[in-house]
C-alpha cells in the first residue's frame, strides 16, 4: 500500500476523533488497526487515502499519562 498526497488533519473535538486524509476525499474503505485506528484504502488502487483515530485525546493521554501533551501534540498539526 502507498498514498499521495498532502495529508491534512482535522479533528472532531466533541467526539474526540483525529481525521488525517492524503489529498482530497474520495470513497474508501476502512481497515481496522486496532486500538481506535482505522485506515482508510482506495479499493481500486489500493492506496492509503487516509488515517482516523477515534478517541484521540484519551488515547494518547492513557499512553503518555499528560494530557497536556496530547493537547500539545493537535496545536502543533494544527488540528486543536
């Protein structure tokens, strides 16, 4: 699998979801990675189209222990 494309973030405060896409949205299909990832595929060429983290604050918090940090880690994408 391989993507192009500028990736852009948006992030969904309410429902503490991070939304990262290569390029412009096109249909595709989710592949669940585990631990609140799912990658999103082009079916057609198979290319990684884009990434979601569902729960991303808390993720992160419960695995670096600051949630300060996390917040951090969105105002640096540009995401918070």
């Amino acid at each position: 699998m391989k993507h192009k494309g500028v990736l852009n973030y948006s992030y969904d405060k309410e429902a503490d979801v991070l939304y990262m896409s290569y390029g412009k949205p096109v249909p595709a299909e989710s592949i669940e990675m585990g631990n609140g990832v799912l990658v999103r595929i082009d079916p057609n060429t198979q290319d990684i189209v884009g990434i979601t983290w569902i729960d991303f604050v808390r993720r992160v918090h419960d695995r670096i222990g600051e949630e300060v940090a996390a917040k951090e880690f969105l105002k640096i994408i540009g995401a918070g």
